[in-house]
C-alpha cells in the first residue's frame, strides 16, 4: 500500500518518502532527503499560474540558485543554468541555444555562441576515420565533418539529388590536371604519403 514516511519513519533514506508501491530498490546516502517510489512508472508533478514559471533550484550557502532547471509558461521555454547564469535553452520549437537567448538562425536545430575563452571544441579518443559532427535534410546525410590522426575534412555530399545540369561531354583528364592534385605527407606522419589537393 501507499506509504509516508518522514525521517525513521520512512523505509528508504533519512528524509520525506513516498511509496506508490516497493520497487525492490534502495538509495545512495547523499540522494535520500526525498525518495519516490513505485514498482513501475513513477512521477513527479509542479503546478502553477500559467504565466508564471516552475523553477528545480540547485543552492549553496553562497546562493540559493547557483543551478537551476526552469520551465516558463508564457514563453513555453526550458532553461538551464550554472554558476548563477542561464548556460542553454530549449526554446518552443525544440531549438537547443547554448549561451545565447534567442535563436542565431531560425532555420537551425541548434544556436551555439562560443564563449571569448571557451571555444567550441570536440574530443574523440579514436585516430582513425571519426565523424564529429553530421548534416542531414530530407534526403538524408548530406555531408559532415571528419577527423583522422592527422587531417579534418569537411565533407559534403555527392548526392544525385542534389545536383542538376550534369554533364559528362568534356576532357575530364585536362580538367583534372588544372586543378593541381598533388602527392605529400602530413607533418606529424612522414611515411604515410597520400593524394590530394592544396587549400
């Protein structure tokens, strides 16, 4: 049956706990000050004005909202923040703004403002063919951008569905030969010679 319990009258942890039913399960010291349990789907609901704003607050003895999770009515916005500041937003149309407010190009999943100090940055520990970052539209994947050991490509698409006016009536090799392929190594790798052009 459903339960109440506060402090060493509650089963689980030391503080306030809801039990629908037993899950079968326990909680870690440091998450026990409120547990809500159930044996399947379990919940928690906040309501208010519509114009207003619920607000999960994250303080310390320094300020009583350093983190936050906020949702706003008006606006039907999600906001998160860190170190006192709101850091993204997922705005009405499921666009994601990361440091910035409003979105930088409507059309974009994603609006991301680089800090002056913290630039945009992607870590993969893998050296071989790793794609960072994909680009896809209607017709599916449409290009990216991809890391190796020693080079990054920005890679675009040969889609037949993208392209238009083809044509295959002229010397393919004398066009080729003016746009200078060439052969070289990287740097960091000297034995591993490879074709390609010169940006």
């Amino acid at each position: 049956g459903t339960l109440l319990g506060v402090g060493a009258g509650a089963d689980l942890g030391s503080g306030v706990h809801v039990r629908k039913a037993d899950s079968g399960g326990s909680v870690m010291s440091d998450n026990d000050a409120l547990v809500l349990e159930g044996s399947a789907g379990i919940g928690m609901t906040l309501l208010g004005g519509h114009e207003d704003e619920q607000t999960i607050a994250f303080g310390d003895n320094g300020d009583s909202d350093i983190g936050f999770i906020k949702y706003h009515h008006n606006s039907n916005t999600m906001h998160f923040g860190v170190n006192a500041s709101e850091r993204m937003r997922i705005d009405s149309a499921g666009r994601i703004l990361a440091n910035t407010t409003s979105p930088i190009d409507n059309n974009a999943a994603f609006s991301i403002k680089e800090l002056a100090n913290y630039p945009l940055a992607t870590k993969v520990d893998a050296t071989g063919n790793t794609q960072q970052i994909g680009f896809n539209n209607g017709n599916g994947h449409i290009g990216g951008i991809t890391t190796n050991g020693t080079a990054t490509a920005f890679n675009t698409s040969s889609d037949y569905r993208l392209k238009e006016n083809i044509s295959y009536d002229f010397d393919a090799t004398t066009r080729l030969k003016q746009l200078k392929p060439a052969r070289f190594n990287f740097k960091p790798d000297t034995s591993k010679i490879v074709d390609g052009f010169l940006a």
